[in-house]
C-alpha cells in the first residue's frame, strides 16, 4: 500500500506538503504541486476519504497533554516536550501545551473545540482516567507512555502508543549485575507518589525488576525514595540493615543520583568496588554524574519524534493504532564492576565501609535538587 510517507519521499518534499496540496489548505507553489501530483500519479496513491474530509478543517496544531505532577522529573518531560514541538514544527504543525491535572476534562476540551487538529499525551497511567475519551474521540490521539502491563492490551484497546520498553530496561538491569555476580541488588525507585498514582512506566520497570531477579536467582529489595539527600540516606540505610548482602543499586529516580553517589562518598563505599550502580536515565544524566554511571537510556527525544511522526500518519489517514516500544539499551560505564569477594557477597553479611547516616556534608547539600 502507498503511504503519503511514500509520495512526500518520491517527489523530495515533506508529508505535510504532500498533505496540504491533498487538502488545499495552503497554498502551494505550482511546480512544487505539479511534482507531488506527479508522484502521486506514479506511485498510484489514494488518499483516505476520511482524512481528506478532516483536512479541510484542520488548525495545523497538535496538543500536547503534560500534567505537571508531583514526583515527575521534569527536565526528562521538558525534553520529551521539546521534541515534539521541534518535530511538529518540521511537519507544518505547532504545539499547544496544556500543563493541568484536568484529566478527562482536558481530553473533552480538546475533542469539543478547534484548538487542535491532535492529540499527544503525556505521564499515562495504567488505569488513566483519560483512556475512555480518547478511545472515543474522532480526533487522533498518541500516548507516550503504555496504560497496560502489556503491549498486547494496548493494541487490543484500539490505543496508540510510543514508550521506551521499560519492563526489558529493568530486566537488563538485573542482567548486567547478575553477569557481573550480584545476587544481593536493590532498586532505589521513583517518589512513592508516583507508584501511588500508578504510573505505566514505573511500574513495567518493576515488573521486569523482579522477573529478571526471579531468574537469575537474585535478592531484590524495592524501596521508592523522594530526591532528597535524607531521603536516600534513610532508604539506603533500611537498605543494608534489611539486606546486609547488598553489593549493587539500581536508580530509577534522576533526582536520587546525585544524593546517593554523594552519600556514598560521604560513607566511605567505594563504587563499584564495594557497591556497583546502576541507572535507568537520561545519557546526560548518566555521563556527568561524579561516577559516570551504567545506565538503560531514556530516550526522551526519540520518544517525542515518533510520537509526532505516528499523530502526522494518522491525520494522513495511513497509519493504523498500534503500540511501538523502543528497545532499552544498557552502556556499561565506571559504577559497574564484579561482586566483591569475601562476606559482602553472601546474603546475611554484613557490607563493608561505616555504618550509613543522614547526616548530608556540607558540599552535597548544595548538589542537584536543592539539597
């Protein structure tokens, strides 16, 4: 089947050009109309009956849905945001932001009215209270992120998706450490608000956490931590009381990394030789933290350019509903290394270097997020 991806790439101009000539909406030059028609009667491409009908009302602006809430790590949405007004714009389409916690409400505004030709949203949960209107408005809609525990749901709810496959992020986690020989790992989490809420992402990572642990015959202890420097100390020292055979942290909490790096320092424990780390986060976060960290990438950029791609498609009237999980890659880094030989890797022992405190050194309280 010819896509209108097809006759953009054939006659050398973008979709939207190829889009607007379809619709008139905007005028065009005519040798520029002239090669798309050619295209078009070459590659034998037949335009969706329904889009066409919707491009004739079309606003050339896409919204996009990002409740600030607590908990949420803003600088990964503000990129997330940035990728999709850049991608939008090179489509022909600008961004309208809607930062409320409307919820539903927001959907229905959106749906009612001629604010927007489209629909992106943002910070999915599984059991979103959104889903409905989306699954029942005319108006296309794209979610980055997955309102289920599988892909598999998603597609059978007639949703359209774009995420990062967080379940294999926290399986390969567990994965590296476990080829590394730790069998005593812990997971600092996101803000418990955020499993509160019952967020898609946070809880796949966790489901893949412990399934990969399950396998590979590894502890696995859970706490979620805000990030702050006290709030770490507290978590990493339940951490070694209940578990004294911890020799390796997962992080999936941007805002916890410098805190618990600094504490660690602070302690006295040596990364990776006596604790490895590692992070599921942003490449930047991961590169210029004082321990440049091995970390699954949350590629915030890609997920906001396929999202913006996928919603093009659809008003195009050629691209079905589906689910598209990005595939997780680890790089291994300095705050990975072999289990410690010796009581430290056996569970029940008790883990080398002081004893943890909450007490924050003066320098760190200065350090990322304030503290």
């Amino acid at each position: 089947m010819v896509t209108l991806a097809d006759v953009a790439r054939h006659a050398g101009v973008s979709a939207s050009t190829v889009s607007y000539v379809l619709s008139g909406k905007r005028s065009i030059s005519a040798p520029t109309r002239e090669r798309i028609q050619h295209s078009i009667d070459t590659l034998g491409y037949r335009p969706h009956a329904g889009a066409r009908a919707l491009a004739s009302s079309r606003t050339d602006v896409l919204a996009l849905m990002m409740p600030l809430r607590t908990g949420l790590y803003v600088p990964v949405m503000m990129e997330i945001a940035m990728s999709v007004t850049t991608t939008a714009r090179s489509h022909g389409y600008d961004v309208l932001l809607l930062t409320g916690e409307e919820g539903p409400e927001a959907v229905r505004r959106v749906e009612g009215s001629a604010i927007a030709d489209a629909m992106i949203v943002m910070d999915v949960g599984l059991d979103d209270p959104r889903l409905p209107c989306l699954q029942e408005a005319e108006r296309p809609a794209v979610l980055i992120g997955l309102p289920t525990e599988t892909a598999e749901a998603a597609d059978t709810a007639g949703l359209d998706c774009v995420d990062l496959d967080f379940e294999s992020a926290g399986a390969r986690c567990v994965e590296h450490l476990a080829g590394l020989g730790h069998t005593g790992v812990a997971v600092l989490g996101e803000p418990p608000a955020v499993y509160e809420r019952g967020t898609g992402f946070a809880a796949r990572t966790l489901t893949g956490l412990r399934a990969a642990a399950a396998t590979h015959g590894v502890g696995l202890l859970h706490r979620p931590v805000d990030g702050t420097y006290a709030a770490v100390a507290a978590a990493v020292t339940r951490v070694f009381e209940e578990r004294p055979g911890t020799t390796a942290l997962v992080v999936q909490n941007e805002a916890a990394v410098e805190p618990l790096l600094a504490l660690l320092r602070h302690q006295g424990r040596a990364v990776p030789e006596d604790v490895s780390v590692v992070a599921i986060c942003p490449d930047q976060v991961a590169v210029h933290a004082s321990v440049p960290l091995t970390a699954v990438a949350v590629p915030a950029r890609e997920m906001g350019r396929r999202a913006v791609e996928r919603l093009v498609g659809r008003l195009a009237g050629e691209a079905p509903r589906g689910t598209e999980l990005i595939p997780p890659l680890l790089t291994a880094r300095a705050s990975t290394g072999t289990a410690p030989s010796g009581p430290a890797s056996t569970a029940g022992s008790a883990l080398p270097g002081p004893r943890v405190s909450v007490s924050a050194p003066t320098e760190d309280r200065r350090g990322r997020g304030g503290h």
